[in-house]
C-alpha cells in the first residue's frame, strides 16, 4: 500500500510538470557551442533513432528509476517558470552519467523570459540555482548597472564525459553536475562576455564580478578569470552549495 502511495505521488507531480509551458525555443548555435555537447546531441539521436537506421551505433545506456525527491525537484523547477524537458536517469559510460537532469530551454525574469544557449543535460538542483542565479543575480544587476534587462545567457556547455585537465579524475561536467558561461545579451544588444570584459569598462567589470559573487552563494564551486588561464573565458559552476563554496 505504501509503494501504492509514492508511485501515484510520483505520477502526480510529473503530471505537474506536464503544465509548464514549453516554447518552440531552440537554443542558437553560436561560435561557443561545445563539442561536448554536439556529442549529446549525436548520442541523443541514435538512441531515438529506430532499428536498421544509419545513425551512428552507440553503447546502450542503463535506465535509472527516479526517486521522489528528483520528482520533486523538477517540480520545484517548473514553479520557478523555467521551460525545460525532464531526460531520462541513464548511465553512459564509466563514471559519466544523467542522473535527474533536464533539458532547460529557457528561464525566468522579472519581467518576462530569460533565453539561454548551448546547454545540454543538467542535473535539476543545479538547474534550479542557475535558473535562480540567472533571475536574482544577473538579471537585476543587468537593470542596476546597465539600466537594461537581461535578455540571454550564452553557455559554453553542460555535459560532458572527461577528466579534470590533467588529472584520472572525472569532472563534474561527467555527471551533468556543472555548466560554463560565457557571457551575456542585455534586452538593448549589448553583448558582456567573460573574455572580452573581465578587464573592459568600469560596468563591464563591475556587472562581471557581481554576477560572480552572487554565483558563490549559490554553487558549490565558481571558477572565473582570476582562478587560471583556463577559465580566461568563462566562469564554471559546479554542484549546489551546502556550506562554505570555493569561488575564485
């Protein structure tokens, strides 16, 4: 009976989730679109492919159950306005997974829809402090500092099966648990991005550093320009934060 009970809860929420509106958004590709994510692309397509296509043959991916509190978190992220698709748990390969992740198409301002580009799967805690730092923190700075709303978020990827450079240890990007920004369209045109205007003008470098800090409150790691030459051209967030975060 109490089985009974969580398989119908589940059923409900997702059926909650079946509300949200979804657009006929389709992320733009730009010049900064990941290789990591093509490849999820590439992957997603063959497995939806049917037999005897010419899609290219990948190794099965092993489903996952979802437990309620993913459930719930997906709801959670459809109460926050964010347009998105719930992905299926898998695991893809070794210490590479999308364990509760979504397919985010757009998100939610003050004022009306926040676009974002390049993303593949995230997991849903981590979409859900993005949608919230892309609203709270980037959004309303844009407005106090620029005196314009925030229009869209250009990101270098989500997803990816790798190593932390140099390392034998998968990055969080393995586990659709970190996303890299690039930078940011305001409602006007004007394009901020993390390469060209960490060191631009007094607003460029002021806008840059506010969005940071307030990332810090919310991920678990933030990564920007002054951590290495690595993160010249982005900031990486990774996992929610549940203390103290490591932001540099």
């Amino acid at each position: 009976m109490k089985r009974a009970y969580l398989i119908s809860a589940v059923s409900l929420v997702l059926a909650g989730c079946s509300i949200v509106p979804q657009s006929d958004y389709q992320p733009q590709q730009r010049d900064y679109r990941s290789s990591s994510n093509a490849e999820w692309n590439a992957r997603s397509t063959a497995e939806r492919a049917p037999s005897g296509s010419a899609a290219p043959r990948l190794a099965a991916a092993t489903a996952v159950a979802m437990r309620p509190a993913e459930a719930q978190c997906l709801s959670n992220l459809g109460n926050a306005g964010v347009s998105f698709d719930a992905l299926p748990n898998r695991y893809l390969d070794e210490g590479c997974s999308n364990l509760n992740t979504v397919q985010m198409h757009a998100l939610q301002g003050d004022s009306g829809r926040l676009d974002v580009s390049n993303l593949g799967p995230v997991t849903c805690p981590v979409s859900t402090a993005f949608a919230a730092w892309a609203r709270f923190g980037v959004d309303r700075a844009a407005r106090q500092i620029f005196g314009t709303r925030l229009a869209s978020i250009q990101t270098m990827g989500s997803y990816s099966c790798r190593n932390v450079a140099g390392t034998g240890r998968r990055s969080a990007h393995a586990s659709a648990n970190a996303i890299d920004i690039a930078g940011f369209i305001l409602a006007d045109g004007r394009r901020i991005s993390v390469q060209d205007d960490w060191n631009g003008s007094a607003e460029e470098r002021e806008f840059l550093r506010v969005v940071q800090r307030s990332a810090c409150r919310r991920f678990n790691t933030v990564l920007g320009p002054d951590y290495n030459a690595a993160h010249r051209d982005h900031f990486h967030f990774e996992g929610v934060i549940d203390g103290n975060s490591y932001c540099r």
